[in-house]
C-alpha cells in the first residue's frame, strides 16, 4: 500500500515569498492533516479536512496561509508572505475517517526554510 | 500553554537499559496515542489506549494509560539502538489529535 505523498521534500526561501506544499494521501482516505512541527516541538494541527470539506481550521493563521482540498483527494497548503517563522517541517497526515481510535499516516514531511 | 506535557525532554542510556517516559495533561482525553518519530520522516503510531488503567505491550514496549485518562506511560525494557527516535503522546481532543512536545531519546550502543 502506498504511504501519504508529500514534495517537495526542502525548501528554502526567502521571507515575503511564497511557497506551496502538495500532499497525496492515501487512497481511501476521507481525513486529511496538515500539521506544523517547529524544530523540538511536537506536531501542531493547521487543518484538517473530511473529505473536501474543512472540519477545524482554527489554528491557521489565515493572513497568510491558505490550503484547499479540491475533488477531496489531494491537497495543497500555501504560505503567501513567508515569515522567519515559518520555518518548520509541514507534515501531511491522513485517516480512513475520523475518529477516537483512529490511526494517522504521515508523510516524509517538507522542510521548509525562511531566511 | 501545552495541552500535553512530556518528560523528560531529552533522554540517553546505554543500550540494555530500561526507561520510562512520561505524558501528562491536566484534561481527560477519550483515548491517546504513542508514536515514534525519526529523523527525517513522520511520525509511525505505536499504539492507541482508549480505557482508564489499560495496559498495552508491544514486544518490549509496555504502554499505560492513568485511571483518570489524564497521563500515559511508555516502559521500553532492555533499549536497543533502533529505539532511538523521538517518542510522541497524542491525545483526542474535540475532532482531532493534540500532540505533545515529544521525548528524544538516545540508545547508545
């Protein structure tokens, strides 16, 4: 079985730029993540969809990042002005569906840079 | 504030040793999760505890979930080089996993 796509897998850029993460998860799977983990800390949650629609969105700082989930398959996260930071790995999850006992695949992550 | 605390922050023992790490919350949470982070790559759920005072075993790892539902702990007997890695807790909260900082952990050989 295939595991949760992400690319690209670095990034660096410079701040005010902007940047894109693309995620493929895995077939079947109705929830999506995107998570932020800065260096040290554990995962914290962006967004999180069921199937093309966003179920908790309430940490994404919306002045600047935006992620849609078109056909409710793949997904894109986006970043327009990067800061210093942003800089964190952004990890893609996904879950056949939500829940309690639910288990989360997780993607290889993007490393991203701000300089 | 973390919703999930976990200790130690940073941990290294020979290899042979056994350890325990710790995941607190002053919340109840329905059910919590264990996973194993290296570097470079995601995280790899090692397990899901779901009642008060349950105790899951998985080959040499030992996973307790407190009577109150509020802490976890994960026992690793005779560490071995392939344990190392960053061990998170996950805790369900409304809709979705809340996840501690994590414990490094080192096994040296």
């Amino acid at each position: 079985e295939a595991g949760v796509a992400q690319s690209p897998r670095y990034k660096i850029i410079e701040k005010r730029q902007s940047v894109a993460f693309w995620c493929n998860p895995i077939s079947g799977h109705a929830t999506l993540y995107w998570y932020q983990q800065i260096l040290g800390q554990g995962p914290k949650l962006l967004i999180q969809f069921q199937n093309n629609g966003v179920v908790d969105d309430s940490q994404l700082p919306k002045d600047r990042f935006s992620a849609e989930r078109l056909k409710g398959v793949d997904s894109t996260l986006k970043i327009q002005p990067a800061k210093l930071e942003d800089s964190a790995v952004y990890l893609c999850a996904s879950s056949i569906e939500w829940g309690q006992n639910e288990k989360l695949f997780f993607g290889s992550g993007t490393q991203l840079s701000v300089l | 504030t973390q919703l999930l605390e976990q200790s130690p922050q940073f941990l290294s023992i020979q290899e042979g040793e056994n350890l325990t790490v710790y995941c607190n919350s002053s919340s109840v949470f329905s059910s919590l999760q264990w996973y194993r982070q290296e570097p470079g790559e995601g995280p790899v759920l090692l397990v899901t505890v779901v009642t008060g005072g349950e105790v899951k075993k998985l080959k040499r790892l030992t996973f307790q979930f407190g009577d109150a539902r509020k802490d976890s702990s994960l026992h690793i007997t005779a560490a071995q080089p392939g344990d190392t890695g960053l061990y998170l807790c996950a805790g369900a909260h409304g809709q979705n996993f809340v996840f501690g900082p994590g414990t490094r952990l080192s096994v040296l050989p």
